[in-house]
C-alpha cells in the first residue's frame, strides 16, 4: 500500500528501471542457488569408488600388515542371549572375553531355520547390547552377532525368538 | 615386538607393559625366541619376502626352565607370562599372512631419537650410584631386564646373539645394518659427537631415501587430485608403481636368502623395548626418575635432561612416523604395489584403506625432519 508521501503504488514501484534490475538480479540468485544447490548434492552423492582388482588386492595386504604388527589375532566366537523385554523391544545382549573384535555385525533372518541373514546393524567394539525394536510379533526371528577385525570374522551361537504380545494387552 | 605384545595383552590383562617389564629375564628371551619360531613361514615366496623372512630356526622352547617358586604339588602359581604367550599363540592360523615385527626402518627412526645411549646412562647411573636415589623393588626388574636384554651378550644359541669375535660391537652391527638396507648412518655419533665407526659397505642403498620422497610426492599429487574429475589430472600411477618396484628390488636385494633378518628382528626388539618404557608413563622407572610426560619424546627429553645428553631435537617426529613407514616398506616388499592398478592404494583415503593416511602422516613428518617440501614440485638444478 502506497503512503501519503509516495504517491506511487506497488505495482508502479516494481516497474521502475532500479526495481526491474533488482527484479532481474534476484532472479540470477535464484538460478545460482538452484546450481550451486544440485552440486551440492551430486558431491554429496558422491560415494568413493570402491577399490577394485589389484587395488583392492593391495589394500588387503596392506591391511594383513598391519594387523600382523599389532599381533592381532582373529577374534574368538561370542554367545548371545536374546530376550523380548517388552511388545516392542528384544534385547540381544553378549559378553566378549577376548574383546579384540573391532566391531560386530548383528544379522537377523525371519523364518523356522532360515539361512537368508541380513545385517541389520553394525556396532563399535564396545558395544555389547543391541536393542531391535523392527520386528512383527508372533513372528520366529533367528539373531547372530559376528564379531569381525583385520584377521578375520566369527559368528556366535544363533538365538531364535519369536515377539508376542502379552495376554493382557489385548 | 615387546611394544605390541604390551599392547595386544592390554586387552585383556590390565598394566600388561608393567607386567612385562617385569618378567625373568629368561622369560622375555623365551617371548623372543617364541616370536621368531611363529613367523610367518610361506614356502612359496623367496626368503627374505615378508612372508618368509628366514628358514633358520629359533630355539625350540616354549618357556626357558625356571625353578618353580613353589612346590609343585601345591596350587601352582599362574604363569605371569601367559598373556603374552597367549598373544603369540594368537598370531596363529598364519593365514592371512603378515609378518609379524616391524621393519628395520621402524629401528632406524626409533634410534635416532637417541633413546638408548639416553637409557645406557640411565641404567650405568643406578647401577653405579645414587645420583636418581636407590631404585625402588618394582623397578628393580627393568633395570635387570635392560642391562640383560640389550647392554651384555646374550645368551649363546639365542636368536639375539649377533656379537662375536667378528663383530664385537652390536651398536656398530646396528649401524651397519642401517646403512645396508638404507644408505643412511643414524644422525648422531658418539656421546662427543665424534663419528661412530662401523664398516660401510659398498652393497647399499644409497638411492633409497631420494627414491622414497619420489614416491611421497608423487602420491600427494595423487592425494591432492583423487576427486579431480574434469581437466587434467597430473597422477601418474605408473611412476607410483615404478618407485614401488625400485623401492621393493633394492630392499629385496638387501634381503636375499634371510639376509639381515635376524639383525631386523633384535633391533626392532630393542627399539619397542625402549619405545614402550617412554609411552608407558606408569611404569615404575618412569616414576622413579620422575619424567612423567604427556608424550614419548617429552618423557625421552627429561629423562635426557636428567642424565645430560641431549635426546635429538625432533625424536616427536621419529616417534610419530616409525609404525607407519615401518608398515609402508613391508607392504611395498610383499609385491602387491607394483602395478598402476594397485597405486591408488597409496594416495586414495577411501574406506577401509588406512595406507593413504600413513603416507600422508609420513609425508608431514619427513618433510619437517629433512626439510625437504614434499608436498611441492620437484626442483631440478640445472
């Protein structure tokens, strides 16, 4: 709305030469960020080229190497325990004696005697729970934890639960 | 080797480097023989590759005899060794293979810190007087296992014995060593400063550190340009692969049929003794001379200080590179590296692949030790 002292409206105001090159630089900014925005996410999107053939060969060696220095041995097999704590969380819990894993791997398969694992999370050495809250009850689900480092991998014991809902809940 | 057996045992065992210095002298040559028997053994690559650094055997003994403490029929005491022993039987199935102890550059970058003239004085000043005080019990054991291991002959049959009538001085053989597989003599003399003789042989590889800093630059060009995907890219994989080949033919030359292996093996031994006593601040020597320090080479410059000989001014930069370039040159003898397919693997950080940040770290570091700008091109004098 135009004010007493501008007679002019906002419409006559957008038209000036000084608005209209306004006008036009803001559409340049706009265009600009839009540019920047999709290289922005095609970096992000970037994901490094795995390591292939002879480089791959080399980056194994390279890690054999150094886990030879550090006297590291393979990690030794762990046991688990799961228990469903409540219609929505089973607990998968486990004790590493040796703790020379660098991590571990849960894998869980859903099915009497299924062999189709699928990683579901991958935890730091630390570590020793994982809570899955994913899972549809009455339903059998098999849970292992491989522990993995430089010298190689394990597998623990496999649980197999199955969730269900209380009585009283329903 | 005494330093990562500390280490790998810490996972389990707490104070496991405090356990360890304070072990029977017999015990920790036991480890040493120990080692030596599990290497890597590969029949298939020559002898002298990583995978076979040597075919002559160790003494076959688990455990030198020691007199029970206790008698025997009573509850037996544990063996304060096994977690080490535990970790060696751990370095077993040898496959994937590896070798098992650093390489002779990891003794080269260690010893030019200093570090054992610095500790031959602190143990010749409490064994000859009280100018630290009178050591206390616990420290007792690694003045014993010090003087033992590394400044008297060892033990005949023993892996470790490299000094006889031939080559009576073991501080020469190191530097002899050093200069075979490197072309280079360690950067300080004697306590006067004076040259330290040794035999300088003509079999050397004096290209070896020119030919090394061409490979550092050439895979911080690579560095510099891995995601270089438009205009011209100045990495040249193929000369990354020829400075591996020329890097691995020279050391291999030095490495024929198991030579220097056992040389390798005590001095890199002896270094991971000294290197491990200056990381392990809690160590009862360490209080003893009161040079707590939040780094090595500031525990390494009191001590020196204490006992008036000047540790060497960049032993920071030693220290920081040693495991590195140590696990580089291994790498580089095993082969793998020689080929452009294989280069990236030098300056590419992608995952899992931790040897473009060592090469980085080393090229820092050298780079402030030599003056050298390897992170520059390379300046030619016509």
């Amino acid at each position: 709305m135009a004010s007493k002292d501008n007679p002019k409206n906002e419409e006559q105001v957008s038209q000036s030469p000084e608005s209209r090159q306004a006008s036009d630089m803001h559409k340049v900014m706009i265009a600009l960020k839009e540019v920047f925005s999709t290289f922005r996410s095609q970096l992000r999107d970037d994901v490094p080229k795995p390591f292939a053939d002879e480089a791959k060969i080399a980056v194994d060696v390279f890690n054999d190497i150094v886990a030879g220095l550090r006297l590291e041995s393979r990690p030794k097999a762990i046991k688990i325990e799961a228990k469903q704590l409540s219609p929505t969380e089973i607990d998968l819990t486990w004790t590493d004696a040796i703790g020379n894993a660098d991590g571990y791997r849960v894998e869980r398969c859903e099915g009497y005697n299924c062999q189709d694992w699928e990683e579901i999370a991958r935890l730091t050495s630390i570590r020793r729970i994982f809570k899955d809250f994913d899972f549809v009850t009455n339903t059998l689900y098999r849970y292992k934890v491989v522990a993995f480092n430089f010298r190689g991998e394990i597998s623990s014991n496999i649980v197999d639960i199955t969730p269900t809902t209380p009585q009283n809940e329903k | 080797m005494f330093r990562s057996l500390a280490k790998q045992a810490s996972i389990s065992t707490p104070n496991a480097a405090q356990i360890l210095v304070s072990l029977h002298p017999a015990q920790l040559t036991a480890l040493l023989e120990t080692a030596w028997n599990f290497r890597v053994h590969l029949a298939s690559n020559p002898t002298g590759h990583p995978d076979h650094r040597s075919d002559m055997p160790g003494l076959n003994i688990s455990q030198m005899p020691l007199p029970s403490p206790v008698p025997l029929t009573s509850n037996p005491v544990p063996d304060p060794a096994e977690p080490f022993t535990a970790v060696l039987r751990g370095t077993f199935p040898k496959s994937p293979p590896g070798v098992r102890w650093d390489h002779l550059i990891y003794a080269y970058m260690i010893e030019n810190t200093r570090i054992v003239e610095v500790f031959r004085r602190v143990v010749d000043e409490f064994l000859h007087g009280e100018k630290f005080g009178a050591p206390q019990e616990d420290t007792q054991p690694w003045l014993r296992n010090t003087e033992e291991l590394f400044f008297r002959d060892p033990p005949p049959f023993s892996i470790s014995t490299l000094t006889s009538y031939i080559r009576p001085d073991i501080a020469s053989m190191g530097r002899e060593a050093y200069y075979r597989m490197f072309g280079m003599d360690l950067n300080h003399g004697k306590d006067d400063n004076s040259p330290y003789p040794y035999v300088k042989v003509d079999a050397a590889n004096k290209e070896f550190i020119t030919t090394f800093e061409e490979l550092l630059r050439e895979t911080w060009i690579g560095f510099i340009n891995r995601s270089t995907t438009s205009g011209a890219n100045p990495t040249d994989d193929a000369k990354i692969a020829d400075l591996a080949r020329k890097l691995n033919n020279m050391l291999s030359n030095r490495r024929q049929f198991g030579n220097l292996s056992r040389e390798e093996f005590y001095l890199v031994a002896k270094m991971s003794w000294f290197h491990m006593t200056v990381e392990n601040t809690s160590l009862p020597i360490i209080r003893d001379l009161r040079a707590k320090g939040n780094s090595p080479e500031q525990v390494l410059f009191r001590i020196a200080q204490m006992v008036g000989l000047p540790a060497n001014g960049l032993a920071d930069h030693y220290f920081c590179i040693a495991e590195d370039i140590s696990a580089i040159l291994i790498a580089i003898e095993t082969g793998a590296f020689q080929t452009p397919g294989a280069a990236r693997a030098f300056y590419d950080p992608a995952a899992s692949n931790t040897m473009a940040d060592k090469m980085n770290n080393i090229n820092n570091h050298l780079a402030a030790m030599t003056g050298h700008d390897l992170k520059g091109p390379k300046v030619t004098v016509r």
